[in-house]
C-alpha cells in the first residue's frame, strides 16, 4: 500500500506539471486584459506600459518559468520560513496578483476559513443527511419515504444554487427576517451571542448547499445499499438469525460504504473550489469568489495559481479515493 | 416403508409461497408468481430427503420458504415440534440455531469483508454467551470438522477456492449444533471432483453429529447417492415423493420417468438401446399455470381430464406419493393407456 501511495505520488508530478503548462496556456490565449477594467481616462500608451510593468511583454515560455519558479521554489521557501522563523535569504518574488498587488498565497490563506466553514460544513451536513436518508430508502424501496426522498433529491440535484439561494433569501431574510442575507466575513466569534449570529448568518448558505450535496450522496447511498441488500450473504446473515439491526448496519451498510465513501473522497476538493455561485449569492468572499473576481480582472497569476491547487487536491483526492478503497475492501491490493 | 414411528423433524403441509407480480403505470398487483404452490412433505429425524427438478421449479424458493427466509403466503411448517410458519422473525430469531443452511453460491454467499473466524463466529457471538477464548476454540473446532486448516481463519473468502468457501459457509452452518440443514445446491457451484469431496463431507457430519438434511439438487445421481427419500418437483408442486431405491427403480409420475430417463448411462451398450423419454415444449410460467395438471402441457399420457382437474397428492403405496391420475394405489406399475381409459370412464 506504502510503495503503490509512493508511486502514485511520483507518477501525480509530471501530471501536474502538465496540468500547470495547460491551464497557463488556456488562460494566455484567453482573450483577456488585466487593463481593460481599469479607467477609460487612461490613455493607450500607458496603458501598455503598465502591461509590459506586468510582464506581457515577454515570451509565454519566460512568463511559465518565472511562474513555475516562483510557485514551486519561492512560495515552498517563503512557508517554510513563516512556519520555522528561518531566514533562508536571497531575493525571492512571490507569485502576485495583479490586481491587489498582493502575495496570492496571502489571499487564499486569508479566504480559506469563509469557505471551509461554509462550503465545508455544507458538505458534512450533506453527508449527515445524505446517508441515513439512502439507507432508509433503499431499506424501505418504493415507501413513501423513499418516494419523498427521491423527490427531495432529485429537486436538489436538478434546481440551481443560485435558485434555491435566491429563493431563501426570499423567504427566510426579505419576508420573515430570521437570518442576515449577506454573510458578513468580518464577524468575530467571541462569546455565546456572537456565535448564535455566526450560526444564523451560515444557516441559509449551508442549507442550500447541503442540499445539493446531499441529493447527489443520497443517490450514491441508496443504489449502493440496494445492490446489497439482494447479495446472498445478506440472505446468510439472516439465516445465521442476526437481528435485523446487524444484517442491516454491520452486513449491508460495511458494504455499502465502500463505493460511497470514494464518492465522498472525491468530493472533497469541490469544497477548497467554494462553491461559486452560492458564495456570489450569500456574498461570502471565499476562494470561489475570489476565482470569479479575478478572472473578471483578468488577474492571470491568481486565476493560474488557484486552478492549479484545485488540480492538486483533485489529484491528492483521486488518490485518496483509491486508498480508502483498499484499505475497507480486502478483495483490493495494490502492491 | 420406512416411516419413522416418532413425528417427524420437518413437518410441511400445504406450503404455499407466491411472489406478487406488479406492474402498470400505478404498480397494481396484477398476478403471482406461484414459485412454490402447495407443497407438503415430512423430513424424518437424521435422514436426508432430496429435492430434485429442474431450473426454476421452485426447488431453492421451497428451501428457503421452509427455513422461513422468506414469509410464506400459505401452509404451515412445524420444525422440531414448533409450529414456524407464522411467527414472526424476531422470535423466529431465537429459533435459528436449530435450522440453518447452506447455501448455494460460496462466492456470494460469504460476507467479503468477513474474515472466516468472523463468518463463523458472528453466529456464537449472536446466540451463545462464550468468552472470546472459548469461541476461537469453537471456530478452530467447526474449521478442523470442515477440513480447512486453521491458519485460515484470519482471511478473507475471496482468498479460497470454491470447495473451501463451501466448507466455510458448512462451518458457518454447524456453528450452533443444528439440527436440521437445507443444503441449497451445495455442489452445484462446484468442480465435479470438488463435488464428492463436499458430498461425503456433509455425510461424514451427518453421522457425526445426527444431522437431518433437506438436499436440494438437480443432479439426480448426486441425490441418489446421498438421500434417504426423494421428492420430485415441477412447476411448484411435488409431483413424486419416495424412498430413494423406490423411485430411482419404479418412478411413477411420467414427469419423473422422464427425468430419469434423461440421465446418462456410463455403459454405451446400454445408453445405445436405453429408451428416451424426450419432453417437448417449454415449462409453462409460474406466474401462469395451466389449469388441471401443472405438468399436462408436456406429459407424453396427457389426456382431457388432466387439463381440468389438478390430481391429488396422494399415497399410492406405503411411503410412496404421487400426483397423477392414471396412477392407481392398486397398481404400482406406470400406469399405461389402460389405466387412463379406466379413469376416463
């Protein structure tokens, strides 16, 4: 498991580093200009000069490089010196964005807490849901539980976030006041009362996008558990004269788990993407809507730098996916 | 002939187990399927009464449906003087030591992320209270009486072969001292050379420790080497039941000549002049049987009254039952064109 982790990990670093040389090349045929949003006043030549200050003027190979050396050597070297107190020296220059003027690792540093509680207690609440929901369902097939749970998730899985959020902000803030529309980033949590607003400001995004999560998850749990519950050792099991509870919990739902939880797995890296709509509708400045801002701006190294960490957790979590899977399933070895 | 004096272990009367057949736009009930319709039989302490048939005559559904694996439409099975046939399962729960089964497929029938030691002792943890200590004795006990050695018992089934995942799932099945077994198709799943290996272990701990088989096969000459008694069924229904020798030398109901006639002789000179009985047609659907006789559509002697009247299930001679009109209890020979002319009039 150790050797085929390892080499997994080695054979993930040529493709990343694809993944790097595509996503520059996509986002520089892009027809995209860091200067267009800027004031009409300005006129062309300086504005031409504040694209050469930016570095367009050079070759695309000597604009990846310089990327490339400044992600993989001067950011790893600027962590470790943050985190260590060192002081490696030298004159390192960070990947920057082009709007802010600002370290971009600074950014999503600063805008990974909004999305990982939003985003990702949105996703532990989908999965809470989720799976008792399709267990139940595929216990119960065709009850009107499962008649109502299918409903339920197939309304979550084919209505837009940027419905469902409209809709509850309608409903819950516009009409009956209960919860704040804009989720506001500066609110501290420091005492019971802070908190209980922190809770009431999270309430209507994560709803909307546990919902959606847990309509896709509840699919996965309740397929899985019916291709189960017909196999011949639940059937054992029973003829063993196990309660119901067992043959159903230990049984069928052990069983059960091991395709849902790569789906989970694989799920994961969606969370550190944000959720962009749903963050643009609840005005929670996360890495999601720092994405779509910057490719507004045309901020090309911020939009590099983001897509490529996405690539890596989507890798990082492929592989996780498949280990997960041979460490619950013994009928998988990987050597 | 050999009627135990004592009740029988398994007592079967009138088991019925259909399976609703939904369909249409609102999934109305629009039919069943009668997988087992009506089926009566007894199995006798430490004897061991086949059930052959074809594929789909119910043969595994009746397995199951006696074992109350599934909850039978209709009839009443009485195992070990406890009438079963309509308790619940929770109670029935309590119950399950005493009957136990071994099942068809070894593959799939094994719990994959069960190790053995977990397969055979969830059952002694669930019924019994031993201490961890004496439950390994018992698993190592149950693997040595199977035959696997018991270094096996950490792994997992997918890591045996077919013959040894079948002596795990008898393991599993003697686990907690049954009394009675229903072997559903145990060999089928098995290589040939396999199959008397498992055949003469399922004899080697009948004598052991006084098991009652019910074995269900379709290979006749399996059945004829291993029961006491053999029931023959059709479309649902026992057509035939008898002991062994009884059956295999004068079987009475045209279904069952027509079955026997069908397995091969080894001698070619023999198989050369043996005749056939070659039945033409389809079995009919469970869903759909014929009226009167299930078996009139195919039967070689079918005449009117068989596709109006379904025949009685009825002793012809001592210990020997059948289903079929031109079968007289005077005449324990196949009863020909005569008998059914005497019927007819």
């Amino acid at each position: 498991m150790l050797t085929y982790t390892i080499r997994r990990l080695l054979l993930a670093i040529p493709t990343l580093i694809a993944i790097s040389l595509i996503i520059f090349l996509l986002l520089d045929l892009a027809p995209s200009d860091p200067t267009a949003n800027l004031p009409l006043t300005i006129p062309p030549d300086v504005r031409e000069k504040i694209r050469q200050s930016l570095g367009l003027g050079d070759p695309i190979y000597i604009r990846y490089l310089l990327w490339c050396k400044q992600f993989f050597v001067n950011e790893p070297l600027n962590m470790l010196e943050q985190w260590f107190g060192w002081d490696i020296g030298g004159d390192r220059l960070r990947v920057l964005s082009w709007q802010t003027r600002s370290p971009v690792v600074d950014l999503i540093v600063q805008r990974m807490p909004q999305t990982l509680w939003v985003v990702g207690m949105s996703y532990v609440v989908g999965v809470l849901i989720a799976l008792p929901i399709g267990i139940i369902s595929a216990y119960r097939q065709y009850s009107w539980f499962d008649q109502v749970g299918t409903f339920v998730s197939m309304v979550g899985f084919s209505v837009p976030t940027f419905f469902t959020g409209v809709l509850v902000i309608v409903i819950f803030s516009v009409w009956l006041g209960w919860f704040p529309s804009i989720y506001d980033t500066t609110h501290q949590v420091t005492d019971w009362q802070s908190f209980l607003f922190q809770i009431k400001q999270m309430i209507m995004p994560v709803a909307v996008l546990a919902l959606f999560n847990a309509a896709q998850i509840s699919r996965f749990m309740r397929a899985s558990m019916l291709d189960n519950l017909n196999q011949d050792y639940v059937r054992t099991a029973r003829a063993k004269g196990m309660r119901e509870r067992t043959v159903v919990l230990v049984h069928v739902l052990r069983n059960s788990l091991i395709p849902v939880v790569t789906v989970i797995a694989l799920g994961v890296p969606q969370i550190f993407g944000g959720a962009i709509i749903t963050e643009q509708v609840f005005k929670v400045n996360g890495l999601g809507q720092l994405l779509i801002i910057s490719i507004q701006g045309g901020d090309l190294p911020t939009v590099q730098t983001l897509t490529f960490i996405f690539a890596v957790l989507i890798i990082l979590f492929n592989l996780v996916a498949d280990v997960l899977y041979g460490v619950l399933d013994p009928r998988i070895r990987y050597d | 002939m050999n009627e135990a004096p004592s009740a029988p272990l398994v007592r079967v009367r009138g088991l019925k187990m259909h399976f609703p057949v939904h369909a249409g736009l609102l999934r109305r009930h629009v039919g069943d399927i009668k997988a087992v319709d009506d089926i009566s039989l007894d199995v006798n302490e430490s004897e061991t009464l086949g059930l052959v048939g074809e594929s789909g005559c119910g043969k595994s559904t009746a397995g199951r449906a006696v074992l109350r694996l599934y909850d039978i439409t209709d009839g009443s099975i009485t195992i070990d003087g406890t009438d079963i046939s309509n308790i619940d399962q929770d109670k029935l729960r309590h119950l399950r030591p005493k009957m136990q089964m071994i099942f068809q497929d070894p593959q799939a029938s094994l719990n994959p992320r069960m190790t053995v030691a977990g397969i055979v002792g969830e059952p002694l943890v669930e019924h019994m209270s031993l201490s961890k200590n004496e439950r390994l004795d018992r698993i190592y006990e149950l693997m040595d009486a199977v035959g696997l050695a018991r270094s096996f018992a950490n792994r997992y089934p997918h890591e045996f072969s077919g013959g040894q995942r079948q002596r795990i799932g008898i393991a599993r099945a003697l686990a907690l001292h049954p009394k009675f077994i229903v072997c559903d198709e145990p060999i089928a799943a098995l290589d040939v050379s396999i199959q008397a290996q498992v055949v003469n272990l399922l004899e080697d701990l009948q004598e052991r420790f006084g098991l009652t088989y019910l074995f269900i096969s379709h290979d006749l000459s399996m059945v004829r080497h291993i029961a006491d008694r053999v029931a023959v069924m059709y479309l649902g229904k026992i057509v035939e039941l008898a002991p062994r020798d009884e059956l295999y030398a004068t079987p009475l109901h045209p279904y069952t000549q027509a079955l026997l006639s069908a397995v091969p002789e080894p001698d070619p000179v023999r198989e050369s002049q043996r005749k056939h009985i070659i039945l033409t047609g389809d079995v009919p659907s469970p869903a759909n049987a014929p009226v009167g006789c299930n078996f009139c559509t195919r039967c070689p002697k079918a005449e009117d009254i068989c596709r109006q009247i379904d025949p009685e299930f009825r002793e012809v001679a001592p210990g020997h039952f059948t289903a079929c009109h031109f079968v007289t209890d005077t005449t324990r020979k196949t009863a020909g064109s005569t008998a059914g002319n005497e019927a007819n009039t």
